[in-house]
C-alpha cells in the first residue's frame, strides 16, 4: 500500500471512530433525559415501557431486511441519512413536549419507530465499511477501540445527562441532536470507494435469503451463532437479577449500590478494550471462550454471597468486582464476534448476514428476562445465579473443545 493510501486509511478511521464516539455520548444523554421527560409529562411508566417496546419490535421486523438494503446502498451515505434523520426526529420532540403535551404521547411513539427505523439502517452500514477503511490486521483492535470509546461515550452521557437535565429540562436533548449532527458532518470527510454491489438489482427477499443460506451452510458462522444463542438465553437475565441483588442485600441503599455495579461494569469493558488494543496479536478463540466463560464464573461467585449476609462492606467490594469481572467479560466476548462475521462474510453480505445475526440472537434476550423474572418470584436469587452461571460457564467450555476457527485470517 502506497504512504497516500495508508494515510487516507488512517485518517478514515480515526474520523469514523470519532463520529461513532459523539453519537454514543449524543445517545447516553437522550438515554437520561428522555424517560425523565417522558415521566414529566405523561406520569405513566407503563408509556415509558411501552416505548421500549416499540423500538425492540422494530428492529426485530425491520432488522432483517436493513442489513440486505444497506449492502445494497452507498453505506457512506447511509450513515450521513441516518444520522442527519435522527438528528431531526430528536430535536422535534423538544417544540412538542413544550408546546403541545396534548400530542406529546403519540408523537413519542411516532419518533420511537422512526428512529428504531433509522438505527437498523445505521448499524448494518456502520458495520459493513468498517472492513472496507481498516486493514484486516487491525480489524480486532479497531473493533476493541469502538467498544472502548462506546462505554467511555456511555458514561460521558449519562453523567452530562443527568447535569443538563436538572438544567435545561427537555431542551437537553438539544445535545443529541447536535451530536448527530456533527457526526453526520464528519462521515461526510470520509474518502472510500463504493464497491460494486454484487447483484443489485435482484429481489431483497432474495437477497435476505441469500444471507440466512449463507449462514445455514457456513458452519463456523453458524457455530457463533449457536452458542450465542445459548449464551444469551442464560446470561441476559442478569438484566433482572443485577438490581434485584441490590435490593436483597442492601435494601435501603439499592440505588448508590446499582450504581457503583454499573459503573464497576462500564469500568470493565473501558479497561477490557485498552487492553486489548495493545495486544500485537490476539487469539479470537480465546478471547470468546473467555468472555463466556468470565460471565458464568461470575455468576457463580455473585451466587455465593448469600452465606457472608451481613458483612457489607465485603459484599459490595465483591459486587462492584464481578460486575467489572462481567464488564470485562462482554467486551472480550463483542470483539471475536464482531471480527469473526467481518473477516469470514464476503463484502457484499456483511450488512445483511450481521443484521440477520443480531436479529436472531434478540430472540433470547426477549425471552429469558420475562422468563427468569417468573421463576426468580418462585426460588431464592443465589440459587437461580448459580444456575445461571453454570450454565454459562458449560458453554465456555463446550466452545473450547468444539468451535474451530478456520485457517483464513
């Protein structure tokens, strides 16, 4: 590769990880403020949940078909509409809420599904140009640096949500909006090629079909997304039993302590990917049976605590030190995947075959919560943890003996 070339490489990736990095931050405030608002003016958490599960139910319909568009389309350009689109869906939430509360409701689930519409789009696009400005000898410390700077953006947020908030009210979202907007500014400073799209013409329900068949007849992309499956049915009710185990330990601290698990977590995964961008070579094996394994090991010492009631000081140093634990173990576990899917996906399918997997691998987490929610009024949380973390530490396991990356990359 020509110094130019390698130059204007570089320069894309930092511009493309720095839009990235401003949107997250953009989100985290929206994150915080929003519900607040929500609260503010409908008093109703049921809306509130409502609205979450709209914006899940768009992305599991429209989530399939994004990924094959968006390898249809110029994803540069992608990008800058999704991002410009949502920029104007936030900042018309603002003139609603303030001056017309009467609408307010159903103009929040109007902007719900317009900006999960927005996001599916976004993601596939996002996902699918990171091979095309990164070198695949980079790809996985690429990879690590966006999970780094998506927590960092996330604490950022949430922290400048929270001040602006008890500031400006509903005209917080005013950052959210910018930071869209400037995002959508810097992408546009990104020299890259559009590469032909390989049979552009045909159906998109062809072209979805393609994807599912290449997944089904690809045997190590299949495999990553057996075992995320498994994974994820039996780690995302963690979502549940982590404020949960607050409230059974420390009753009338539950809040403070959650925190402290929340940032000891977003900790996690900051270190995690500092790292591993340091690392000359990394083992994507290792790395994903590591990650699953990390998770299931926690589970299981968060379910031992049960027996030490009492000596608080000891549980919380225990409860802020698994959830970094759990921290660490997600962003290991993102980054194999992640390279995995771009490096064994040929150009043409990355959008569709990663917007058909997250899809897929969504199913479980909509289940087990619910699922395991019912169970944890039936049995003792230290027990279902237990459960939980064996589980997924057998699927650590199972993964070291049977997944065998193939020789490319």
């Amino acid at each position: 590769m020509s110094i130019l070339g390698e130059y204007t490489m570089k320069k894309n990736a930092l511009f493309l990880s720095l839009a990235y990095f401003l949107s997250v931050i953009g989100d985290g405030v929206r994150t915080v403020v929003l519900p607040l608002i929500v609260l503010d003016i409908t008093n109703s958490t049921y809306f509130m949940g409502l609205v979450f599960s709209i914006e899940t139910m768009v992305f599991i319909v429209c989530g399939m078909f994004s990924g094959a568009i968006a390898d249809r389309m110029n994803k540069k350009y992608l990008l800058i509409g999704s991002d410009i689109s949502r920029a104007i869906l936030v900042l018309s939430i603002i003139p609603i809420g303030s001056g017309y509360p009467q609408f307010f409701k159903i103009w929040v689930l109007i902007v719900a599904v317009l900006m999960s519409f927005a996001e599916t789009f976004f993601r596939p696009a996002f996902f699918a140009l990171v091979p095309e400005i990164v070198d695949e000898k980079d790809i996985d410390r690429f990879n690590s640096l966006l999970t780094t700077l998506s927590k960092g953006g996330d604490i950022i947020g949430f922290s400048l949500g929270g001040v602006l908030y008890n500031i400006l009210k509903i005209n917080a979202l005013l950052v959210d909006g910018l930071s869209f907007l400037i995002s959508a500014a810097i992408i546009g400073t990104i020299a890259v090629t559009q590469k032909p799209m390989v049979g552009s013409n045909r159906n998109i329900l062809k072209d979805l079909k393609e994807g599912m068949v290449f997944i089904g007849t690809n045997g190590f992309i299949r495999s990553i997304l057996y075992y995320g499956l498994l994974m994820n049915f039996f780690s995302a009710p963690i979502m549940i039993t982590m404020p949960a185990l607050a409230k059974v330990l420390f009753p009338e601290k539950s809040g403070y302590v959650y925190g402290l698990m929340k940032i000891g977590s977003s900790a996690g995964v900051i270190i995690a990917g500092i790292l591993l961008l340091s690392l000359k070579k990394i083992n994507r094996k290792t790395l994903f049976v590591l990650g699953i394994t990390g998770e299931g090991v926690a589970m299981l010492l968060l379910g031992s605590l049960q027996p030490i009631s009492g000596q608080y000081e000891l549980i919380l140093l225990i409860l802020i030190a698994m959830n970094f634990i759990l921290g660490v173990s997600v962003a290991i576990l993102n980054i194999p995947i992640t390279s995995w899917l771009q490096i064994y996906t040929p150009q043409e399918m990355r959008g569709k075959v990663k917007m058909i997997n997250d899809v897929i691998l969504s199913v479980p987490i909509a289940v087990s919560p619910p699922l395991f929610g019912y169970v944890l009024e039936k049995i003792n949380i230290f027990h279902l943890l237990i459960f939980m973390g064996a589980m997924t530490t057998i699927i650590g396991f199972s993964a070291y003996f049977n997944m065998v990356e193939p020789e490319k990359g």
